[in-house]
C-alpha cells in the first residue's frame, strides 16, 4: 500500500511539471497538493496499523498523525499548501485562487514543495 502511495506521488508530480510548463499554474498548485497528501498518506501507512489512511485532504492533520519531524518551517508550508486543495476545487475561491497564482508565486512555491517532498521520501525506509 505505500508503494501506491508513492506511485501516485509521483504521477501527479508529473503532471505538477506539466502543467506549470504549459502555464496552467492554479492546477499545478492543485497537483503539488495532491503530492504531499499521497506522500504523507504514505507515512501514515507506514505508522499507523491500518492499511487506509482517513480521508482527509489537510496536510497537517496527516502529518500529525505520522512519526515524521519536519523544520517547523515546513510545517507551516503544510498549512499553505492545503489551501490550494480547497482553493482548486471550489468556485468560490478559485477566482481569488488564480489571482494569487502567478508564474512568479507558483515557481517560488513549488520549490517548497519540491524540497518537502524530497523530504518525505528521503525519510520513507
């Protein structure tokens, strides 16, 4: 079940790479969400007893419910990150959303979450 965890990841970290490229920035912040939550619900398989992680999209909630140490900094990143679950799925925030998605935020920010999600994989035995 981790493998699939981390299949999906990387997946979806393709189509980050994709989408970015093509300038669809929004949906490329949508997709680096869904990484880290794959990468996350991976750990938390790996931690917890049971084979399905909640059904959750809140990064910190995961995160707090693995073994994992991130820099705080991080963890503050989780919080931001999040965001862009909801912002991207609902019409009432994603007006606000693609405002706040320009080339020059999106590229700053998916430098982060590169970095977490060499991360968390560097931290998967």
């Amino acid at each position: 079940m981790i493998a699939f965890w981390i299949t999906s990841a990387e997946h979806d970290w393709d189509a980050v790479q994709a989408l970015f490229h093509s300038g669809n920035n929004m949906h490329a912040l949508f997709f680096a969400h869904l990484t880290i939550e794959k990468l996350l619900k991976a750990h938390w398989v790996k931690d917890n007893a049971e084979n399905y992680p909640p059904r959750v999209h809140n990064l910190e909630y995961l995160y707090n419910q693995t073994t994992l140490t991130l820099e705080p900094e991080q963890v503050d990143e989780l919080r931001i990150i999040t965001a862009w679950n909801m912002e991207g799925r609902y019409q009432d925030y994603r007006d606000r959303f693609y405002q706040l998605s320009t080339s020059e935020y999106t590229e700053k920010k998916l430098k982060i979450v590169e970095e977490i999600k060499k991360c968390l994989l560097e931290k998967m035995p």
